[in-house]
C-alpha cells in the first residue's frame, strides 16, 4: 500500500552498502521507520530528502509494516542548521527528544511543528540557542503529559508561590515548601517563572515571542534542562555532547 506524508528525518542509520534506515516523524503516520534503498548512491533522487533533520515530502510503500521510501522531496533542508556544528548538535538533540517521547505510528502533529518551528527558529529566525532550547524542552514535556502546574501553590492554592519542585512539576508558597523535605526545588526568578507559564500555554505562533534578563535566562536554561531530565529519568548523549561544545569551548 502507498501512502505519501510529509515528515522529518530524526535519525539515520547506514545500512548494507548504500542504504539507510531513517526514523521519521510524520504528520500521517506519526513515529515510523522506513528503509530508504540505494541513497547513498551519488544519483540517488533519494539523497536530498532523506538527510538528517529534512522535511520532505515522502512517497512510502508499506507492506507487513515495514515502510520503503520511494520518494522524497524535501521541503526544508534548514541548511543553515547542517553547516553549523552547534546548531547541528542542538537539533540532533531535539530529534533524540522527538523520537523518546513519540509513539510508534501514533500521529501527534503538534510534536512535529514543535520540531519544525524549533528548527525554523534556530535556521532562520537565527533565535539564541538558550531559548530556542528551553522552549523546545519545556514545551515538549507540556505536549508529551508532563505539563507542569505553575498556577499557583501545587499544595494550598495560594496564588504566590515560586519553589518550582522539578520531580513533581509543581510550585510550592513559602509555607508549604517548609512542609516538604528532601523535595528537590528550585526558587524561581519572576521573570523565569513568566517566561514557563508563556512557553507552557501560549498559542505556538507565539512561543518564542519573549525576552529575559540575562540572569532569568540563565535560570530557564537550567530549569527547563534538569525539569526534562528528571521527567524522562534519563540522559542523552546528544545534549552531552551539545554541552562539551562549549566546554571546549572556554
Ligand atoms: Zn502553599
């Protein structure tokens, strides 16, 4: 059966001599693998289209669940991303993020724009890497079930609460906060809180439609990283090695 959807390539894997095996998000099919045969041939029509981090256009045969590209042609190469090698490694890491918290074949639209307006932010719009990334991180977790609530006090309701404890997602007031031991909390900045309840509920045209003090961003930053973390309980080379970039760096 032949089905056509646009999707983006979050990882390759070279196999036999010329082909690959890629992950795509789609906006059809949602998370699928699909073998892309012959593309690493120099006349491959495939090669374009089927490169890391490119949105194309794919024609794909599946027979017994198994999915072979037969066409691909790309919409978005974000080739400013590919020739970049910190923002090449920033969007590996959001592909690694998209293809952890995506369903195999479960269609979920709003993770693929969130990937492709990340990207977009980062090739085009040339948005600082620190916010396209807490946005990307916080946002995600809000569309994956991990939305936090930053209403208020998570315990009395009190509506000036600030303790953002990052394994329960919630905020604590200063009273309740002396309440709970051993939680692991963080004392939010006005201007970071702000900025987590604009990232976790604006429209997406909106989302990263704001600015921060140096010093507020530097918390998002760290906030918004360790709140991923903890929810997903696990780590990814692709932000490691992300990081060491600027270790080397200094
Ligand atoms: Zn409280």
């Amino acid at each position: 059966m032949f089905y056509t959807t646009k999707g983006l390539v979050l990882r390759e894997t070279h196999y036999k001599d010329n082909d690959k095996i890629l992950s795509l998000l789609t906006e059809e099919l949602g998370l699928i693998t699909a073998k892309a045969r012959g593309v690493k041939q120099k006349n491959s029509r495939l090669r374009s289209g089927c490169q890391l981090l490119t949105y194309s256009d794919f024609t794909l045969f599946e027979k017994n669940g198994y999915y072979t590209i037969n066409e691909a042609e790309p919409l978005n190469l974000f080739g400013g991303i590919r020739q970049d090698i910190e923002l090449l490694s920033l969007g590996s890491y959001f592909a690694q993020l998209l293809e952890t918290v995506s369903g195999e074949g479960q269609r979920d639209p709003e993770l693929l724009y969130l990937g492709l307006n990340s990207l977009y932010a980062l090739d085009k719009l040339k948005k600082p890497q620190d916010i396209v990334k807490s946005v990307f991180e916080l946002r995600l977790m809000c569309l994956s079930g991990y939305a936090p609530m930053l209403d208020g006090c998570g315990q009395c309701g009190a509506a000036n609460a600030s303790c953002f404890l990052l394994e329960e997602g919630i905020l604590l007031c200063d009273i309740c906060k002396k309440t709970v031991s051993n939680a692991e909390g963080v004392t939010l900045m006005p201007g970071t809180l702000a900025a987590m309840r604009h990232i976790s509920s604006c429209d997406k045209q909106r989302l990263f439609s704001f600015t921060l003090k140096p010093d507020a961003m530097r918390q998002l930053s760290d906030v918004t990283e360790r709140f991923l973390l903890t929810q997903l309980g696990q780590g990814f080379r692709s932000l490691d090695f992300y990081k060491r970039l600027f270790t080397i760096q200094i």
